[in-house]
C-alpha cells in the first residue's frame, strides 16, 4: 500500500482496569502516559490525505484520556470515519451520549471472561458496573437501532481461551438480540506460563501448517452440513490441516500466511508520546511466551510526530524498506520452528535479517486480529 489509509492513535497508557492479560505487565522501559493535546494536534493537523479512519485504541483505555472528547471531535473534524476502542467501563449514559452526538462510526467493547472478571473485582464508585449492561443501553440509544444502517456500528473484541469457549458461544447467540453489528474475535498471546495452557492454537502452529506446504495437493469445496456432523468425524480439523485447502460452498476458507494486514493496507499506530510504528505489535517493548520461551519483541519506531508530520515519517527510506521486507515476507519462518537463540527477540533471523523481524509474529498468520 502506497499510502496511509488508517491511523491508529493510543490517547493513553493509563487504564482503570488490571487485567492479568495485559501486555502492560510485561513492558520494560516504559512509563504511562497520556497523549499531550500539541502532539495530537501537530499530527492532525498534516493528516495524510488519503487517511480514511482513524481509531482511538492501542494498549490503554481510550477513556481515560482526560480530552478524549474533544480529540474524538478534531478527529471527527478531519472527515475521516472515527472509531473508538474500550473496555467499556466508563461507557455511562453521559457518554454515550456524548460519544453518539459527536456521531462516532464504530464502537468497540472488549467483553470477554478476563474483561468480565476485572470489572467485578473493581470496588467504591466504579463497583456495580456491568459492561454487558452498557453496551445493550448504548446499542438501544442509537438512531437507527431498529434499523439498518445504524448511526455507529457496534463491535464486541473477544480474545479467545480454552476456558472461555462457551462464553464465545453465548455471545453468538445474544449478539443480535443486543444490537452488535460485528464481532472481532481474536487469540491470546501468552505472557507466562500459565497463560500458555490458555491458548487455542498451539495445535496450529505445532503441525508447521504456515510453513511453505509442497504437500498441499487437493483442493475440498464442502456444502454447507450440521457443523456438529463436521466436528463429531473431526473433519473440521481436517479441513485445517496443511495438506489441503478448503472452501464451504465455493466460499473460501482462508488460511492467511505471511501476510500482514497493517503494511498491506496501509496502516499506521501513533503511541501517546508520538513515537510512530507500522502495526500494534511493534509500538511497545514488551516480553511474550511464544514456542514454550520468553521472547523479548522491541518496539520499533520510525520517527515522532512531534518532530515530522506522518507523510514524512511514511516516506522515510528505512521505514519503506522495511513495508517491502514485510509486503515480500522475507523472515525465517520461526512461528513453525525454534526455538533457537535468534528466536528470544526480534533483532534478527537466521535467513539474515535484523531488526525488526516479522517471522514470529502471530498477526502475520492470521491468529491475532485488532477491531
Ligand atoms: S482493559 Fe486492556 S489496557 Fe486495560 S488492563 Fe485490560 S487489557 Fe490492559
Ligand atoms: S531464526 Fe531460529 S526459529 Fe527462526 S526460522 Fe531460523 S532457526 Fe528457526
Ligand atoms: S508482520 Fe507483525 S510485527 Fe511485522 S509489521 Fe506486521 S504486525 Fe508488525
């Protein structure tokens, strides 16, 4: 992608949740933050012209951010549809209401079991808050509830743990009935070992199914059947297995590999201080547990925005060296081998690349995804 198509802003650090899932725990070098009205300024100001979206997520809740506000309606002010990502806490009916009267595009709740949990352990004002409660009232409240096109589309974020399948299919069920228009589901990366017996793709990646598959040899179209006659056979599995590729009445069945959607599509992620990197997975040092060992992923930014506007960080010649290596997936396929000593981070590979490599990242197989 040639241009800068979304831009992902994180207002915050801070949050009003703990969760035991969260990347937060395991920075280093990192303090929390919100963003400072000039930076946010300065990189609107020179918006890109061919930005079509901006959303308010990153690792943090958006809320919190004292102005979020008044940085949702300068976004809004650019023309560009605006999204907003949060946990829904401090989703009351004042802000609903103030998020609907500044007509955001697309909301987003993460409602999931380690969400959940977090906010029934919260306590004094912020106790008695039920998230599930203030998404049915903020659905209710949007002109065009009844309707189709809604004023805002309504998202649920789930991240997906063997512990919380049945959850999963709860909210298939509810979802229409509560006015959800998408839900984003997607898998969770591990930060200790306990977490490891929580993941619902160790069987993937085991099975080396994103390695380059000589072996795939015939194509299966399956008609639409009882899903439960598919899973009592294990055909299901099957069906995602590195031998064959599948589609369900003509409709394919995607197995992405080695494809990232953020340098693909044309995205950018701006951290609070205005350090500015090609995808989520890169805007914070962080520790993660990937092939049973500790791996340490840097942050990798390519400029600052209080510095540069975004089109010149964008343009810079190592940034659109490195969209390259990513659009051509240069890296060591290290998500279906490894460990070894390369593996700990992500400063080089062993087919010769350095810092930053891609070849380990869950989102370029298609595990990870982001609302
Ligand atoms: S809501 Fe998100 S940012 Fe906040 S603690 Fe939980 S995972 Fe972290
Ligand atoms: S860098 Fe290590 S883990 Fe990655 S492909 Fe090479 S040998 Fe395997
Ligand atoms: S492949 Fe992964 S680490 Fe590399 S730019 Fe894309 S999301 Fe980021």
């Amino acid at each position: 992608m040639k241009h800068i198509t979304n831009l992902y802003i994180e207002p915050t650090t801070e949050c009003n949740l703990s969760c035991s899932i969260c990347s937060r725990n395991h920075w280093t070098n990192e303090t929390i933050g919100h963003m400072e009205h000039h930076t946010f300024e300065r990189m609107i100001s020179s918006l890109p012209p061919n930005v079509e979206r901006i959303v308010f997520s990153g690792v943090g809740e958006p809320l919190t951010h004292p102005n979020i506000l008044s940085l949702i309606a300068q976004a809004k002010a650019t023309g560009c549809k605006v999204g907003l990502v949060t946990n829904g806490v401090l989703l009351d009916d004042t802000m609903a209401n103030e998020l609907l009267k500044l007509e955001l595009d697309e909301l987003w709740v993460s409602l999931d079991s380690v969400h959940e949990e977090e906010v029934s352990s919260l306590s004094g004002d912020m106790d008695n808050i039920n998230v599930y409660d203030n998404v049915l009232a903020f659905a209710k409240k949007r002109p065009g509830h009844y309707t189709s096109p809604k004023t805002t589309t309504l998202g649920i974020a789930f991240i997906l743990m063997k512990s919380n399948l049945q959850q999963f299919r709860h909210l298939l069920k509810k979802a229409p009935f509560m006015g959800v228009d998408m839900i984003k589901a997607t898998h969770l990366l591990p930060y200790d070992e306990a977490q490891l017996s929580e993941i619902c793709y160790e069987r993937l990646l085991g099975m080396n199914l994103f390695q380059e598959q000589q072996a795939i040899t015939t194509h299966v179209d399956i008609p639409l059947m009882e899903s439960s006659h598919l899973e009592d056979e294990g055909i299901l599995n099957q069906l995602i297995s590195p031998t064959l590729s599948a589609s369900l009445f003509e409709v394919p069945i995607v197995r992405q590999k080695d494809k990232c959607k953020f340098v693909e599509d044309g995205y950018i992620f701006v951290r609070w201080d205005g350090e500015v990197s090609p995808c989520v997975a890169l805007l914070h040092d962080h520790y993660a547990m990937q092939q049973g060992v500790k791996r340490f992923n840097g942050s990798c930014s390519y400029g600052n925005v209080k510095d540069c506007s975004l089109q010149e960080i964008w343009d810079q010649r190592e940034y659109q060296e490195f969209r390259k290596r990513v659009a051509d997936f240069v890296f060591s396929p290290c998500t279906s081998c490894g460990p070894c000593d390369l593996f700990e981070t992500n400063g080089a590979d062993c087919s010769g690349n350095i810092f930053p490599t891609c070849g380990a990242c869950l989102w370029a197989q298609g595990l990870f995804q982001c609302p």
